[in-house]
C-alpha cells in the first residue's frame, strides 16, 4: 500500500516474537526467560537481569575456508529450543530482507550445517523447521524443498515453479496488500506441507526504465495488476513429503472477476486447514474449512459489509507471519470483527456457530498484544478515551465483560508491550511527545517493574520543551472533530504572525495525531522548523485509522480524494481563525498517499494552500493496485468515476500556488507514471511547477550516494523560498 512509506523514517515496528517466527527475541520454553540476538551472540537470560548465558557464540559460526563467522541477520528456534536456524547474507525482496542463505547450528553438539547448499547463493526464503524437528522446509525459485537434517537429503516438493508459477511465496501485490510473504505452513504430524500457489501468468507488467545501470538502457518489468485487472488465481495444496504429490483444495473463485485467500493455516488436528476467502471487491470474508484428505470445502462463517473488510494482520502480527489464535480445545479460534460498529475479538467455532463477543464496549480494539491460552485472556491495546495513545488491556474470554486496564493511567503517552506466553512477565516500552522510547522489564497484571521503573523515572527528568507539539480537536463546519497537533516557533509571540505548514497523509493507512515521541519532527527539514518561526500542524481526517469506530474509518469508502481532503481543508479554515497564523504563507507537504493528498489539496484547494511539495505521490487511482484501490473505491467496472473524482490528475488545471513534485523513476509501488500523467496536465492547462525525479530510486527515495541529503536541502530549500519563515 502506497501509504507505508509515510512514515518510513519514522516507525519503529514492534512485532510479537515466537519460535517459528525469525525474530530477534524468542521467550524459552519456561516461559520465564528469552532468546536475544546481541553483537553476534545469541543470549538467554531472564527478565530484568542483567547475567546472562550464551547459548550460541558468534565465533561458532564460521564456515570452512572462511575467515569471518557468518553475520546473524535473524533467528528461529526448533521446538525443543536446541536447534537454531539462522537467515544470514539476507537481501531484499520488495520492502524486506527475505531471501538469503540459511544455516542450522545444534546447541548441544555445536555442530553447523547449511541447508539448500546445493542451491544459488542468498535464494532461500522462509526456511523453517518441521514439527518433529527432522526436517527444514524452503522456497528457492518459486518452488518448495524439503530437507532432512540427519542426511542432507532434498526432495522437491514441487517443481513447475517459475516468476509467473509462484510456490510457497507471492506476488508484489499480495506481499504488498496483505503482507503475505511466507507461503507455506508445516502439517503438525510433519508428514506434509500446506501452500499457496499463485498464478500471475495473466498479470501485465509494469514497465520501469533503467537509465542508469548500463549504457543501453533497459526494461525493468514487475507484474503489478492495476485497479480494474483481474487478480492472480490462487490456489491451496497440500503436498506429502512421502509422495510429492499434491492435493488442491476445492476453494471457490469467480471465473470473471477473480477473488483472494489471504490466510490459510492448519486445524490443530492435522486433519483440515482453515483458509479465509475474500471475493474481489473485499466486502465479503468467509472462513473456509479445507479437508485435507478429500479436498472438499465448508463455510463455517461469512462476514458482509457494505465498504470493505479489514485483514486481521492489522491488529494481530502472528497472522502476518503464521500462525491462528487457537483455544486450547483446536475446535475455536478469535477472530475479529466490526458487526456492531466497533472493532472487537470473537470466539468462532469450527462447527460455524455464532461468533461470541469477548472484548465487548463501545471502544475499538487496536491490536493484539497476547493471547494467554492457558488462563484465557486476551491482550490487546486501546484508547476509549484518546485516539492519540495507545494503552494495555487484558480480558478473561471465560468472563467477557469490562476489560482491565493494565497500563498506568497517569502514564499518558503510547504503551507497547512484548508479554510472555503466560501473561505474567513484560518488555514495557514507552514514549509520548517529550518522552524518548524508554523501556523496563514488569510483571503483569499489576505493573510492576522489576527494579527501577525506567519508565516513571523518565516522566518525571523530561521536561517538556517549551515548543513541544500541543494536542488540540479541530471541529468544521461538517461537523467533523479531528485530533491534531500543533508546534509553535520558538518564543512564540501571539502578536504576530506566522507561516503555517500542514504535514499530511489522510489515507486508510496512515495515523498522524499520535502520542508518541517523534511526532511533530519534520524529517526532511534541515534545520529547526520551530527556530526558523513555522508552526508547523497535522490532523487525522475521517478514514484514518484511528480508533474511533468503523463508521469513522469507513466513511471514505469510495471517496479518497473526496471526503479525506474536504475534512482537511475545513480543519485548515478553523486554524486559519487563530489570529497568529499567516494565511498568505500556508503550506503542506506529504509522501506516498501523503503526497497524493498534498496534490489534491493544492488543486482543489487553491485559495487556501499556497504551497506544496509531494513526494512519490499517486496522481491518477487507476495506475495503482487492485487489491489496494478496489478495497477502497470499488471496481472501476462498476463505476470508473469515483476513481476519477478522487484523482489529483482530475484537478490539475486549478493550480494557482507554488508546487514542487518529486517521484523515483525506479518506484515500483507508485510508479513513475504516476509523474508523467500530472506532468502532461499541468502542461496541458499551462500551469508552472517544479519537478525532481530521482533516476532509478524506488519509493522510498533512499538508495544511492547522497540521495537523502540531496532531498532534505530541495525540501527545505523550496519551502523557505516559497513559504519564507519567520513572524511579520
């Protein structure tokens, strides 16, 4: 989605970590004490304490005939927790480093082997142990392998793998849309492999031009199906280590317009897999029941809406990187729904009995933080009170009810936690604007840090600086209340009058107004924003993801473009009342769905933004994904014109200001012919603007010698000169 670049330089990703998952931080079986990677070494020890016991020592790992130990990009555990598999000399797959060479290291006999020696350096991907630890199945050249361990022995599990036959992996807009990347799951007896297969030989391709790397230019192509382009057929099979031969699921499809299995895992039984179908304009989910044996389907629940559906990997890692919240039963899982306008966790049962409420209240849940299978509760985030933070809860599903509120209230600010699998032990992480991310280790329910609080000695030393962003609401004359945030110049004078600078995202995908430390920063100003005399504001418009309902979120539904930048526009008017803002000096800027709200306010908003500068932003929606764009506006089929009206592109001839766009020519998200469109309209109606393209950077705008230093001067260059700093 063409929202995460956004904040590229700004998040940090906190990703609940278990064994089968490479992480860098896995809790041992005593639950008591956790796996760390540091400098090299791969540690245990216990929660808040500072000894600790190398399991594995850098030095252990080198290769015969090398002279440097292999680098440990990440690592998984084997079930008895005496194997490690380590991905090392890791390259890029799209956004992430998911393709390298893999080796297994025995902590008992400090044995090393590599598995899948036999194929092409740094072409693995997603290695992982089997159940009962004999083997190490992968994906190399969009086929499946399985290794025994004991001998070294390789079978192809498939083997008509190839760019546009995708085994056990995806396609960039399933990987993109709904993060899938990992395409194959382990049967529980060991015996089998469950996987995706995706067919993309239908898919076009996106042409990109290298200019830069040969002296003949050349073609790059990704296949990129469009809005309005039939998605890839996907299937689901089930493929014996024993025979090599699979079994495909009797899954539905629709022959004309297509549809999606975003998630598939096994049932605890090992007997069937559950499989979650989305037809293709994503406002029908069911959860399916696969028989593994006679390859026949159930429904065992459907959810309808009349917008879109949200995938659970918004508000629950471990469907992102495998892996279903089981009850101890493997007759009932939760799963997340919307039915009553809010979003909460359910218990659904395989026999497909109504789904039961166990996080009910008129609050929506953010995500997920553990599910405690022995004691029954649920760890989850939310902020009934404040879209802007983010606090821990905990619920017994046995006794659904009020959920307990474990954060310290007094602790405003957003709270992140990585909990033991017994619920009673937590890495507390927190930051709010003054505060920079500070953790401890504390026992749970109570909160209580063991040893010093890190955390509440922090509060009290930080003293908030004198212009640190001030949280305000924004009311227009819609009606609509967003949260905001506003950071003044340095000694501020009310008296006078400064030039104001709206920061940007507005998309379904991208949440600004948060209480968390580096919010209110501008990281591609060189410089002092505050010094040199900006106030510099963002708001969060009806549907971002904000915790305050569905209704909020989805009130956009087929009018991106439409709803998100009239909200933001009417916000902008309100401000414009307080006496100090300059309204002759007023600018915006945003990247990715940021940039392609800077275009639309720029052009639709004349009078009001004097200035812009978008970064790798969309110009028409009909260049960008299926799966994104249909998710949100519907299918072009149906009704191009909404695509239409919410295109910048639509309204390019209404430039009046002073508008800078910037876009890699090598950008395979929102491609580059995003820039020539909008170039030819501006052209078109005469209309003057600057343009940068960066040769051969993709949307992240961050590859090559000195390309980040050169855009934050042309940022911070073309603002000062347009949107002159300083108060009059």
């Amino acid at each position: 989605m063409y929202s995460k670049t956004v904040f590229f330089f700004l998040v940090l990703v906190s990703i609940q970590a278990y064994s089968q998952a490479p992480q860098n931080l896995i809790w041992a079986k005593d639950d008591q004490s956790f796996f760390s990677l540091s400098k090299g070494n791969i540690l245990l020890q216990e929660p808040g304490k500072t000894e600790s016991v190398k399991i594995l020592a850098g030095t252990d790992l080198l290769v015969k005939g090398e002279k440097k130990p292999i680098e440990i990009k990440s690592f998984s555990l084997s079930a008895d927790q005496n194997l490690v598999l380590i991905l090392t000399n890791a390259k890029k797959v799209w956004r992430y480093e998911t393709i390298g060479d893999y080796f297994v290291f025995n902590t008992q006999t400090k044995k090393l082997q590599q598995v899948g020696k036999k194929f092409p350096a740094s072409s693995l991907q997603f290695a992982k142990f089997s159940p009962d630890e004999k083997w190490v199945a992968y994906v190399s050249g969009h086929n499946i392998y399985a290794e025994q361990l004991a001998t070294g022995n390789i079978i192809a599990l498939t083997k008509e793998g190839s760019k546009y036959l995708i085994n056990g992996t995806f396609d960039w807009a399933y990987e993109e849309e709904f993060f899938c990347r990992d395409g194959f799951r382990w049967s529980p007896d060991s015996k089998s492999i469950a996987y995706w297969q995706v067919n993309a030989t239908g898919v076009k391709s996106y042409l990109m031009i290298n200019n830069t790397d040969a002296n003949y230019p050349f073609a790059v192509p990704v296949e990129y199906p469009i809005a309005g382009e039939k998605p890839s057929p996907v299937k689901i099979g089930v493929v014996s280590l024993a025979t090599q031969k699979t079994k495909w699921m009797q899954t539905p499809d629709d022959a004309v317009l297509g549809s999606y299995m975003p998630r598939m895992e096994w049932v605890p039984s090992g007997k069937e897999l559950v499989i979650q179908h989305l037809n293709r304009k994503q406002n029908t989910s069911q959860l399916l029941l696969a028989d593994v044996q006679t390859t026949a389907v159930k429904m065992i629940y459907k959810e309808q809406e009349n917008t879109w559906i949200d995938i659970m990997p918004l508000w629950d890692n471990n469907y992102a990187n495998g892996g279903w919240d089981w009850l101890a039963d493997g007759k009932q899982f939760l799963w997340a729904n919307e039915s009553d306008g809010w979003r909460h966790f359910y218990i659904q049962s395989l026999q497909g009995d109504k789904p039961i409420c166990i996080t009910p209240g008129d609050y929506d849940v953010m995500k997920t933080a553990r599910v405690d299978f022995k004691n029954h509760r649920l760890f989850f985030y939310a902020s009934p009170k404040n879209a802007t933070e983010q606090y821990l809860y905990v619920i017994n599903w046995d006794k659904p009810g009020k959920a307990q509120l474990l954060s310290p209230e007094n602790e405003k600010g957003t709270h992140e936690y990585m909990i033991s699998p017994k619920g009673d032990i937590a890495r507390h992480s927190f930051s709010n604007i003054n505060v920079m991310p500070v953790s401890e280790w504390i026992t749970l329910p109570n909160h209580q840090a063991m040893g010093v609080s890190n955390v509440a000695n922090a509060l009290v030393a930080t003293k908030p600086a004198n212009n640190a962003p001030e949280f305000f609401t924004v009311t227009t004359s819609d009606g609509v209340t967003m949260d905001a945030w506003m950071v003044k110049p340095k000694n501020f004078d009310a008296s006078k009058k400064y030039p104001i600078v709206f920061y940007v995202y507005t998309e379904p995908w991208g949440q600004t107004a948060k209480n968390e430390y580096g919010t209110g920063r501008n990281f591609l100003y060189n410089g002092s924003m505050e010094e040199d005399g900006y106030i510099y504001v963002s708001m969060d418009n009806r549907g971002t993801p904000v915790p305050k309902g569905r209704a909020w979120r989805k009130s956009v539904y087929q009018k991106i473009g439409e709803v998100n930048i009239r909200d933001q526009a009417m916000g902008a008017k309100e401000i414009f009342k307080l006496p100090f803002v300059d309204t002759s000096r007023v600018a915006v800027w945003g990247w990715s769905g940021g940039g392609s709200a800077t275009l639309n306010l720029m052009f639709q908003y004349p009078e009001i933004y004097k200035t812009g500068i978008s970064i790798a932003g969309v110009g028409s929606q009909l260049t960008y994904d299926n799966i994104y764009q249909e998710r949100y506006m519907g299918l072009p089929q149906e009704d191009k014109s909404v695509f239409v009206k919410g295109s910048p592109i639509s309204y390019a001839k209404n430039l009046k200001g002073n508008l800078l766009y910037i876009h890699g020519t090598g950008d395979d998200n929102v491609h580059y012919q995003n820039a020539e469109l909008l170039i030819n309209e501006l052209i078109k109606y005469g209309k003057q603007f600057s343009l940068m393209s960066y040769p051969n950077r993709t949307h992240a705008i961050s590859e090559g010698e000195g390309t980040v230093p050169h855009l934050i001067a042309l940022y911070t260059r073309y603002l000062r000169q347009n949107c002159p700093p300083g108060a009059r």
